[in-house]
C-alpha cells in the first residue's frame, strides 16, 4: 500500500517502511521536534488560573 509522508509529502510504502507513516526517519523526527516544540497542540478546555 502506498502512502504520503505527512511531512514532505513523498510516496513510500506502509508494509517494509519502519518508519510509517513518515518516508524517513528524518522525517520521523521533524514531527517530533514540531511536538515537542509545541508547535502541534490538541485542543482542550481552558484552565482558568
């Protein structure tokens, strides 16, 4: 089956790819780093402090 890397947007394949769904470790890692970064955020409730 084959799939687009969410970050570079290059086909690859799902079954031999270790590093689904990314292309690459490199990109694996990208999307890591815009986690940890906080560049991705999931929306919740607002906590008044």
């Amino acid at each position: 089956m084959q799939v687009i890397c969410p970050i570079c947007k290059n086909k690859t394949t799902w079954e031999e790819n270790p590093w689904r769904p990314f292309c690459s470790e490199r990109c694996k890692l990208i999307d890591l780093g815009k986690w940890v970064s906080e560049e991705y955020r999931v929306k919740g409730d607002e906590k008044e402090e």
